[in-house]
C-alpha cells in the first residue's frame, strides 16, 4: 500500500526545513561564539551552547561545543573554565547513553582545576562518582566520594548531591540491613541539609 504521493512530499519538505533549521541553529550559535573575544569569555560562551544544546536534545551538537569550549580553555592556560568544559562534555556524553566517553571527561575534570583541594574539584568528583554508579561500579562512586569528603574544601560540598549519590551506591552493595543501618547513621546530618525530599 503506498501513501499519498503529495503527503509524502509535504512531509519530505517540512523534515528538510527543520534539518536546515537545526543546522543554521547551530552555526548561528557556533558564529556567535567565534565573535566573543577568544580566550575566557568564549570558553564560556562555548560551554554555554554546550549545555543549551543539550538541554534541547541536540546532543551531537552539545559534544562538539564542550570538546570547542575545553580546546578554548586549554589553549589560554584556563584550568577552572577547562574543568568547565570536561564537565558539560560529560553531560552530554551521558545524555547520549555514552558513559564510557562520559567517565572519560569527568575524570579529565577532576584533573584539570589548578588544586586537588578545590570546591570545583569536589563538583567534579561527585559527578564522576555518580557517573560511575550508572555504569554499575559503586565502589569507584565510593572512592571518589570518600575524596571529595576528605578534601580540605569539603565544607564547600553539596551535601545533599553527596548523600543522594552515596546512598544510590550503598544500595548496591550493601544488604538491606546493612543499608538500613548506613540510613539511619547518616540521618542526623541528612536532617541538617533541610532537603525534604532527600529525607
């Protein structure tokens, strides 16, 4: 049975324009950043289009402003908007379902900040951390948060990121007394967080 040949040709006309549509979308934005002075300030512009970009489903387009951002960055000597960039290619590389390539840049930006003792260090390892329970490894999570806890920055630590993401890896590996003890050991400083919906 074929379909309506004028239908078809309709349909084929509106999937061509919203192709030309996205791929102007992204060289519009792509010019965009290129007109920012070089440097810092198109590193971020680079790393912003990254995360709209991915936010909009365009995840293709989300890698290749991440991986332009971290280029802009390393080329500057900019460790913090480097971190940045490796961070925003993580998301995006998760987004596609690609965690190996996502692990990859989340541990490229655990090493790029400029200070193993960083609030943006932290971020980064709790992102790894939670990363590496979605590809089924809880005990690299653990690790890496143990890290972020132990770092001289940890006051700086998103606690309730923290917790979400060592009780998801707990979950895996402990049994359910187990776990339910680790819950009620680490109730009092969850209460502190004043984060309801981790409670």
């Amino acid at each position: 049975m074929t379909g309506n040949p004028l239908r078809i040709l309709l349909c084929t006309v509106v999937i061509g324009l919203c192709v030309s549509a996205h791929a102007q979308s992204y060289a519009d934005l792509l010019a965009k950043a290129n007109a920012v002075p070089g440097g810092k300030a198109r590193a971020l512009k680079l790393i912003e289009f990254s995360n709209y970009e991915r936010k909009n489903g365009n995840l293709r387009e989300a890698v290749q402003f991440a991986v332009l951002g971290s280029s802009e960055a390393e080329s500057n000597g900019l460790n913090s908007e480097m971190c940045q960039a490796f961070m925003a290619l993580a998301e995006a590389q998760k987004a596609k379902g690609d965690l190996d390539n996502a692990i990859g840049a989340s541990i490229r930006a655990t090493m790029v900040t400029g200070n193993l003792h960083s609030e943006q260090r932290i971020e980064a390892l709790l992102q790894l951390a939670g990363l590496y329970i979605d590809a089924g490894h809880p005990q690299k999570a653990l690790e890496h948060l143990e890290e972020a806890r132990t770092s001289t920055a940890a006051p700086q630590i998103d606690l309730p990121t923290y917790y979400r993401t060592e009780t998801r890896a707990k979950a895996m590996i402990l049994a359910p007394a187990a776990l339910v003890a680790y819950c009620q050991g680490v109730k009092p400083q969850v209460a502190a967080t004043n984060d309801r919906s981790l409670m």
